[in-house]
C-alpha cells in the first residue's frame, strides 16, 4: 500500500478520475446477460472484465462481497483475486461488506477488510452502526493506523431504511446521531469516517458538520439521478462518491462498451457538480 493516508489516496484519486464509483455486482441476471455461467468461473470473467474496463478510468470501485460469498470459497477466492489486482493498478477498493457486530467480534470482521496482512484487504469498507456506533471504535481505530476508511451507514437508499433511521432518538434521527457520532471521530482531521447516504431522496439530514467523503449510492437502477445529486449534497460535494452498480454494468459484456458507460456517467457527474 502506498504511503499515502486514507484522505490522500482518495484526493488524489477523484481529483484524477473523478468522484464517481463503479461497483461490481455480479448479479446472476447480469451473469445470464453477460453470456456467463453462474459459478465462480462465470464470476471470475465478469470480474476481469470489470477490472479492465474500470482500471485508470474510474477513481473508486466498490466490489459487493455479497454476489462472490453466494459461491462459497471459489467466490472469495475470485474476489481476493480482483480486489489484489484494482488496487495493485491504483484503483481505490472500497469492499462493500457492510459488517455490523459486537465489538470484539467486530474487530475480526476488520482485520479480514483492513488488515494489513488479510488477502482481502481493500482500502475501505462498508460497515454497519446498528448495534451501537461504539461497536465500530476498534474498526475505525484500525482503519487510521493503516491509513483506510470505514463506510458508516447513515441513510440508506432502501424504503424500508426509514423505519430505523428516521426514528428519533435523544432529539434527533438515529442517522442524524451516525453522522454526528462519524464527525466527531473526523474532528482529528483524518477522514477515516465516511458516510454511506443514499442518492435516492432527501436524506433529511444535517451534514454541515460533516467532512469525510460520502458515498451515495443509488444512481441508475434504484432510480436516482446525476442532476439531484447537487441540490441533495450540497455543501458536502468535494468528497461526494456517487455511487451506480448495475447501471453501468448492464453495458456489458464489450469491455469497450462497459468502459464507454462508466466514463459517460463520470464525466456527467463532474460536469454537473461543481
Ligand atoms: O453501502 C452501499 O453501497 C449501499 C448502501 C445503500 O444504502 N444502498 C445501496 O444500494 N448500497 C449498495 O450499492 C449498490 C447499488 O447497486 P445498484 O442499485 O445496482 O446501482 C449495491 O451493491 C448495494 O448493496
């Protein structure tokens, strides 16, 4: 890993290949759409196309760890093998793993994401504060010694998040509580804290106190779109990761033809946010 923090590597990247980041979701339609079998060989294909298309063009990319643990240890084998290979090319790795439990187990889940010496080791990961913001502290602690991040989510993109995260507490929302809790950590100037907040609605939330990046997914298939995102992130724009997944993807198998896509949609975010 470079010697470069967290808050670098990111600035650098985005300021390189822009803000938005292309997940790699192995759907099975997509595999089918693809021309693919749907199993680890057929992952394995999907995953290399990906990474050629996306490397030196796209600043983030973001792997769910869900469609490669549907196939078990040859599953984790191909994504070990993809996150190893974006991140030795420079492409930032943000493992979308969205791991949530009590602390100390907790800190096994981020020595597997952020450990130095785990074959799965990305630059960040997607986590979960719902068992208590607390239960991440060892996880954030460990994403600052190594110079990672750490996704909190916050607003999720989904409906059902509402129930939850809107639900007041002690005055104020429980995401509104993440976000508060997540800048805090950030007030030592670090950024390890990111944010995950839906690009779906209006969040509802105060992020003016806010500095880490955000990652917002939902553009595309779930229905948001690149001319909100400004008038829904404002003011928290700089580290905006704009986030689609099967939008993009559906642009394959052509290498050439997903590339065209996932650069279209970047250069459309950078156009449209200042
Ligand atoms: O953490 C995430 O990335 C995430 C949070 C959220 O609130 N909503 C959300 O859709 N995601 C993930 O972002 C990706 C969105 O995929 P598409 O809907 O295909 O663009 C999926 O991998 C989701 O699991």
């Amino acid at each position: 890993m470079s010697a470069q923090g967290w808050l670098d590597r990111l600035r650098a990247a985005t300021s390189a290949r822009g803000r938005l980041c292309v997940g790699i979701d192995p759907h099975p339609a997509l595999l089918e759409q693809w021309g693919l079998p749907s199993n680890a060989d057929g992952l394995e294909k999907f995953a290399e196309i990906c990474v050629e298309a996306f490397v030196g063009e796209i600043a983030v990319v973001k792997p769910q760890v869900a469609f490669f643990e549907a196939y078990g240890s040859p599953g984790y084998a191909v994504l070990e093998r993809t996150i190893s290979v974006l991140r030795d090319a420079g492409t930032l790795v943000i493992a979308d793993a969205k791991r949530g439990d009590i602390g100390s187990t907790m800190s096994a889940y981020a020595q597997s994401w952020l450990g130095a010496d785990s074959s799965l080791s990305s630059d960040a990961v997607t986590v979960s504060p719902y068992l208590g913001f607390d239960s991440l502290n060892e996880t954030i602690a460990l994403a600052e010694a190594g110079g990672r991040g750490v996704f909190v989510l916050a607003r999720t993109s989904n409906p059902e998040g509402a129930s939850l995260q809107q639900a007041i507490t002690t005055g104020r929302t429980v995401g509104q509580s993440i976000v508060d809790a997540g800048a805090a950590v950030n007030s030592n100037g670090s950024a390890t804290v990111g944010l995950v907040v839906g690009a779906t609605r209006d969040h509802g939330l105060d992020l003016s106190g806010f500095t880490g990046p955000i990652l917002a997914p939902g553009l595309g298939a779930q229905g948001a779109s690149v001319e909100d995102l400004a008038q829904i992130f404002d003011g928290s724009l700089k580290l905006l990761l704009p986030n689609s997944s099967r939008g993009v993807l559906r642009a394959g198998p052509s290498v050439g033809a997903l590339q065209d896509a996932a650069r279209t949609l970047r250069d459309e975010i950078e156009a449209a946010l200042p």
